[in-house]
C-alpha cells in the first residue's frame, strides 16, 4: 500500500488511543470532583447542630425553595 496511506492509518491509531486515555482520565477527574462535592455535603451537615429530624426537615425546605420556620427572623424597623 501507500507509504503515505499507511501513515495516516498509523496516526488515526494512535490519536484514537490518546483519546482513549484522556477520556478515561477526564471520566477519573469527574468522579473525584463528585466525591469531592459530596464530602464537602456531608461535612456541612454535619457541623450543623441539629438532630436527624431538624435536618431533614431543613432539606425538605430547601427543595421546595423555602427557608426553614426556625430560621427566619422578621425585624420591625417602623
């Protein structure tokens, strides 16, 4: 065959495993960030001082979009 061909054909080889690589590489990167992400959740939650109960209650309220009763403070500047 062509020598030309035959390099072309050799360099698609090799940019496929590159991008192999750096595929499985970006994949590693993405789960450490979410692991990360998550770790820093859990030490959130847990530096709040609350029991189980307040602390569902308190993520309930932060999916529907509101706050939380016990947080919200109402000030009379009048």
């Amino acid at each position: 065959m062509n020598p030309k061909y035959q390099k072309v054909l050799s360099d698609i080889e090799k940019a496929e495993k590159k991008k192999s690589e750096i595929e499985g590489q970006l994949k590693e990167l993405y789960d450490k960030k979410t692991e990360l992400e998550n770790l820093e959740i859990i030490n959130t939650v847990r530096s709040m001082v609350m029991d189980k109960d307040q602390i569902m209650a308190f993520l309930s309220s932060m999916k529907g979009g509101t706050k939380p009763a016990e947080n919200t403070e109402v000030i009379d500047n009048a």
